[in-house]
C-alpha cells in the first residue's frame, strides 16, 4: 500500500510536494481527492495527483484533512491540467484551479439536504381508527403519509394532507412518524417540461457527415472533423444524432457553444432529444449550489451529457466518446484572463488524452481550422444547402457614400433598407437590425473647442446613454453625468458623435412610429430574464423590429424574420488586428444567416462606405472559399498565424514609466535567450495605451515552434522579480490584440 500522496497545492508554488497519509485515510486517499496538507505555518488546500511508495523528502508530514473522499480529477483531466500549464506558460496550480469550479474545490458547499417522514411501523386499520378518535388532525395526517407508502418530504405531506408543521411534529413526537434527510438536486430547469423530439430523415450531406462521426466514435479516433455547414443546414442535427449513437454505447458526450449562443433555445432542442437528467448545463448564471449539483452528477455518471460554455471543456463527463465544438471560429472560447486557454484547441487535446471523437461545427470556420482541413491534420465535412433546400439570404450592400452624396449627410437607415422594413411591417414579418456597438452616440463632442470627453481611467472616448443620461466608460465601467456644456470652455453647443444601438433604437421608432420596437444588447439586458423574455415576445410576433448587438447575432432560428440590416459593416474592420478581417466576415455571415430561416425568402442589406472592402463582398455572395484563400495568402504573406504562432506579454502598471521600463528590461533578457528562427519585436505601447488605470506596454514574439518558445519564457520570468506595482502576463496564441 503506497502511503505517500503527492499534492499540488492551491497556492502558486507549482512544486508538487510529498505527504504521508494517516492510517485512518489509507485506501480513500486517492490520486485526485482533495486534501488540506501543513505548509510552512499554514493549512492549505491541495489536489493529490500521484500515490507513492518513497516521499522525495525524508520527514515527510501528515495530510491534516481529507476534503472529499471521491476523486474530483481524473487521470485525464489532469494529463490535460500538465499539458495546458506548458502550453500557455502558466503554474499548474492555476490550470488545476481552472479546472475544478470554486465550489468543488473548496469542498464548503455540499448537497442539499431535505427533511422526508415516513410511518416508523405497521399500523393496522384498528388502530387508526382508535386513534381517529383520540386525535382526528394527527390521524388524517399520519392516513396520509402512510398512504403514500414511500418516504414523502415534509413540505409535501403538509401541503397533501392541509395541515401544519406543529401537527406533523406531533406525529414525530410519539413515534409514530420518523424524518429523515435525503439528498435533494437542484435543477435550474425543474419547472419546465419538453415536448419531445425525435431523429429527423437526414439528407445525403448529413448523411456523411454522420457517418463519419459515427466511424470516429467506434474508432475511438481522435482525429478533428471540420464540419463545415453553411447557417441552417442542420449541423445540430448532427450532433444531436451524433450523441444518441454514444448514448447508446455506454459513452458520454460534452457540448461547447459560446456563452453567448447558450441560449434556452439551444438548451432546449438537447432537452427535447435526450432524456432531460441525463444533461448537466454548465454556464455562468448558475449558483454556486446548481453547479456543484451539476458538476457531481456528471462525475458520478448520474448526467452523461455535459453542455456549456469555454469552462465546460473541463466538465468531467465520464467514459467520454465525443466532444462537438459548436461556433468553433468564436473569439468566446479564448479565455483572456490567466491561464488563458483557447477552449477549441483544448478540446481537441483532451480528446486525444480521452481518445474520444471530435467535432469542430461553424458555417465561417476559422481560419486556423480550415488550414488543418486543407493539410489534412482535420478531416473535413460539408453541408452546402440548407434544409428543405431554402435558399439562402440575397445581400444587397449599400454604398453609404452614394447616400452622403445623395443627402450630404450619411443617414443612420439608408432609403432603401427603410422602404424593405416598411414593406416587412406591411407584410406581418420581422426584421432585425445589427450593429455592434451599444449606446447613444460613441462620444461626446464640444463644437467650439473640439474637446472630447475621454475616461479618466482609459485612453478611449466615453459613450453617452440616453436613457440613462450617463457617459460611460465600456472598458472599465465608469459612468458620470452627461455635462450639458463644454467641461472645458463651457460652450452648451456640445454635440453628439457616433451611434449606437439606442440612437437606432430611438430613430426606428421615429421613422416607423406604428412598429413595436424592441433593443437588446449589454444595457438593455441586465435583468436576469429579460433576455428570455425579449426572445419569447419577438418569437409570438410581438415584436415587429428588434435592434441588437452580437447578442443577436448568432443561432437564433426565427421563421418569421425575412429581412436583416446591418447598419454599419465598417465597425471593427478598421481595428489595428490581423483578425479585424476574419472576424468581420463572421458576423457578416452570422447575422445575415438569421434571415428566411423559414419558408419565406430573406434579404439582408449591409450598409457600408467600404463596400468593396473583400470581407464584405465574399459575405456577400456567401463565398466561403474565397474569402479564405485570399485571407490565407495575407496571413502567410504577412507571417501571421496559422502560418506562426503568437506569444504576447503584456506588461502593465499604474506608473507609466515602471511599466515601460519593466517591459524593457524584460525585452533585454529575451532578446539575450531566445533561439534563432524567433522574431522579438520592440516594446510598445498597447493599441489601448490606458485601460482600467493602467498603462500597458505589449511585448509580441513569433514562432514555429512555441512550446519552446513558451518554456524559455517562463523560465526568464520566473527567475527574474517585478516590482511589485507591475503585472506581467503571457498570452500564448492571443487573440486581444488591443
Ligand atoms: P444549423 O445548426 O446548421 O444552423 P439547424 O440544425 O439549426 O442548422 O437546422 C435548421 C433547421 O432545420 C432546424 O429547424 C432543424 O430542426 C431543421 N432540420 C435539420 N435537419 C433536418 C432534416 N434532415 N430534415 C428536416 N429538417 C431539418
Ligand atoms: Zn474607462
């Protein structure tokens, strides 16, 4: 019997240390239970992650307390915790914390508990009767409980037999009734029900594609497969049917979509297909006590489906036979705080230490993806038309330039895209208008002097919001008073620049003053419900026309909607990011693909006064394809990923000159270790000099080889000490350029 546990401690010291275990612990503790262990003076948390017959030091001292008896890491989960530290260049004590929910690390929340009474013995008829008598109340209650037969909760009875929790207690207090407690799960969809669905006919191109899933799973072969499948052409089904096939082999399955697509929508259509507890939905507005009833019911094998967000591509999904990545293009996965994982690329190492299958969905996937489909690291599936053979949405762009020239002002909605909604409000359809960006106007402006209101903690202009009558700060979340003058020349003819989704909110209202109109973005969402809500009313029709940012961008699947218009595509091309291109034909794509989604013909309108920029002119004739071959051959041109890979550091301080001498001097020693065939680049200020009061200095390197890379890095850092007011951090393959 091995009598020494190696820990990983919670603390950020990343050696793994030795401890004995007590005799009253030998055989429950297990590699993966949780421990707390002595540290110098202190009690610390700890995850074991080997048994050993031999501790690597002499005297090596007692565990002091077993925090669960049951694994919370399995072997894999931990392989994928030592490869993810490596990898992104971080302490494996922080890629363990991220694997494991606060809540089921600290081990202070258990399950719920709920009182059940039952009858203590056999009572015959005879004796109710006499004790009817004696006592009618208790007896009707005692009839009704022993009725029941099983253990009933005691709320339950009381509400069953109308009575009071003094006469129950009675009961209890003479024996004749005895409570218990009984683990109770807390199901954040208890008080719904699903109509349920069954597997659908696929077409020849489902057809494939399933089947090549299929061959992964039973091959347990770990290999990506792209699926490529243009908005609404059933790439759901897919996975739907996908996962049946590993149900039915005794295998498990977790499902990553972004944050922003876990919709009830799309939570629903899994509801409706499986068995509704054999889910676990993992997502960021669960309570502490859901997530750890979700998290336990997928360890114990009780939920075989785990479906979540970036986080969930840690879900402990037992005996797991595929992993499917819904949207993988979607920046979400990127976690932009330490460690900071890409949840897709994660995902397809998790599945070659599971060796599980793998699918990798998007109708724009992105363009490292699409690279390995090319190369052949991936294989590749396609669906090129949509179900029932729906034609996909006609694009019309319009030259805002032509409009400025037409009305020497550029107008918010140009004619053409106002007449379509007048003639959809005629017709009883719906309409969404897109634009990425909230608020009123994008600044604030004072007419004599030019002055414009900026963040006091941030280098960016602040947004005015109507409503509210507030700027505010979209990076650090300051918000002030709108000034009705000039807070430097105290002229009032300040003026508004910009717009923002509540300008158009307010301008569609006016120009279409019968419509019901309705806004959804980060402002007007902050109830917890209103999102659903929203959705609900704009799916009965209640809703003519609703404006929203990429909230409503992405998988909403709504027949009626037979125009979409983008009310300015040039947000977000012009961003100093390889990717402003990429990401700019995504949304394109994404958006315009939640038009004609039923049986009648959409149309979109792109209003741009750079209409021939490539991104929105592939979005527009819905060419894959070309955008990405033009796209890959800038990428390679220019030496961008996936060509190389990225390492950014980041270097930030409230001190401007710490920071930047911090970042030089940090830039020296790199430069002094560093391999040929890696390209240092000088020290810069980030794009955003200033954000949240800090100010930021960027290192970026490039690389063909970056676990090296990665490894030379942390060991410079790590032997060289910050002052203590700058913050350094390390972004493997970046994607926050900014
Ligand atoms: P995607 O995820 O590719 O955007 P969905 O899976 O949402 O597409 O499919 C779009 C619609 O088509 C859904 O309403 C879905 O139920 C339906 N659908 C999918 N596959 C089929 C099929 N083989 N036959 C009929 N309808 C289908
Ligand atoms: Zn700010």
């Amino acid at each position: 019997m091995q009598q020494y546990a190696r820990v990983i401690t919670d603390d950020p010291t990343d050696k793994e240390l030795d401890y004995s275990i007590p005799p009253t612990w030998a055989g429950k503790v297990q590699i993966g239970s949780r421990v707390k262990v002595p540290l110098r003076s202190r009690e610390i948390l700890a995850t074991v992650v080997a048994l050993v017959d031999t501790p690597s030091v002499p005297n090596a001292k007692n565990i002091s307390a077993l925090i669960s008896e049951s694994p919370v890491l399995n072997y894999s989960l931990l392989t994928l915790a030592r490869w993810m530290a490596n990898y992104y260049c971080c302490p494996v004590e922080s890629a363990v914390r991220s694997l494991l929910p606060e809540v089921i690390r600290t081990a202070k929340l258990g399950f719920k508990q709920e009182r059940v009474v039952s009858a203590t013995r056999e009572i015959s008829e005879t004796e109710l009767g006499d004790f009817q008598k004696k006592a009618p109340r208790q007896a009707h209650v005692l009839r009704a409980a022993i009725e029941v037969g099983v253990p009933i909760r005691w709320r339950e009875l009381q509400q069953n037999a109308g009575t009071t929790d003094r006469t129950i207690q009675q009961l209890v207090d003479r024996g004749l009734l005895r409570v218990d407690l009984e683990r109770s799960e807390r199901d954040p969809y208890a008080n719904e029900s699903f109509i349920p669905s069954t597997p659908m006919a696929l077409n020849p191109d489902q057809k494939r594609a399933l089947d090549l899933v299929v061959q992964s799973v039973d091959a347990r072969d770990y290999r990506p497969i792209l699926l490529h499948g243009i908005t609404g052409s059933g790439k759901t089904e897919i996975y739907l049917q996908a996962i049946d096939h590993c149900l039915k082999q005794g295998l498990g399955a977790l499902v990553l979509v972004p944050e922003i697509s876990l919709t009830p929508q799309t939570v629903e259509r899994f509801k409706m297909r499986f068995q509704v507890d054999l889910i676990a939905v993992l997502h960021s507005h669960l309570s502490a006590g859901e997530r750890h009833d979700e998290w336990h019911k997928l360890n114990t094998g009780k939920a075989r489906i785990a479906i979540g967000a970036r986080s969930a591509v840690f879900a402990p999904v037992q005996r797991l036979g595929l992993i499917v990545i819904d949207e993988e293009h979607e920046n979400s996965y990127k976690q932009e705080e330490t460690p900071r994982y890409h949840a897709r690329d994660l995902a397809v190492v998790r599945a070659q230490i599971d060796r599980c299958a793998i699918l990798l969905g998007s109708a724009t996937p992105s363009l490292e993806s699409y690279q390995n489909a090319r190369t052949g690291k991936y294989r590749l599936a396609l669906l090129t038309s949509r179900v029932d053979d729906r034609q996909l949405p006609l694009i019309r762009v319009i030259d805002m330039r032509q409009e400025y020239l037409k009305q020497k002002h550029i107008p918010l909605i140009s004619g053409n895209l106002a007449n379509a909604i007048e003639a959809r409000l005629t017709a009883k359809e719906q309409t969404i208008l897109f634009l990425n960006r909230r608020g009123f106007a994008t600044s604030l402006i004072c007419s004599q002097c030019g002055f414009v209101c900026d963040c006091p903690n941030c280098s960016v202009a602040l947004t005015f919001h109507q409503g509210e009558n507030r700027l505010k700060c979209h990076l650090c979340g300051h918000a002030s008073v709108a000034p009705r003058k000039c807070p430097k020349c105290a002229d009032p003819s300040i003026r508004y620049s910009g717009y923002g989704t509540e300008k158009i909110e307010g301008t569609v209202r006016k120009l279409f003053p019968s419509a019901t109109v309705a806004r959804m973005d980060a402002d007007s969402m902050t109830r917890k419900d209103a999102y659903r809500q929203t959705l609900r009313e704009f799916r009965t029709g209640k809703i003519d026309i609703l404006v929203g940012t990429q909230m409503i961008a992405k998988g909403l699947d709504f027949p009626n909607v037979t125009l979409v218009g983008i009310i300015n595509a040039d947000v977000g091309l012009y961003m100093p990011d390889f990717r402003a291109g990429e990401r700019t034909f995504q949304l394109l794509t994404q958006v315009a693909g939640r038009a004609g989604r039923g049986d009648m013909a959409g149309e979109v309108f792109v209003q741009s006064s750079t209409p021939f920029s490539p991104s929105i002119q592939f979005a527009r004739h819905h060419n894959f394809e070309g955008f990405f071959e033009q796209e890959i051959e800038v990428r390679e041109r220019c030496d961008y990923p996936p060509f190389i890979h990225l390492l950014m550091i980041h270097v930030r301080s409230e001190h401007q000159r710490l920071a930047e001498f911090t970042a030089e001097t940090l830039h020296r020693r790199i430069n002094e270790q560093i391999d040929a065939g890696v390209t240092l680049h000088a020290v810069v200020p980030a794009p955003i000099e200033r954000s949240k009061g800090f100010y930021r200095y960027q290192i970026l390197l490039r690389t063909n080889a970056i676990r090296r890379l990665s490894n030379t890095i942390r060991s410079i850092i790590d032997k060289l000490t910050f002052p203590e007011e700058v913050r350094v951090a390390v972004d493997v393959d970046p994607y926050q350029l900014l």
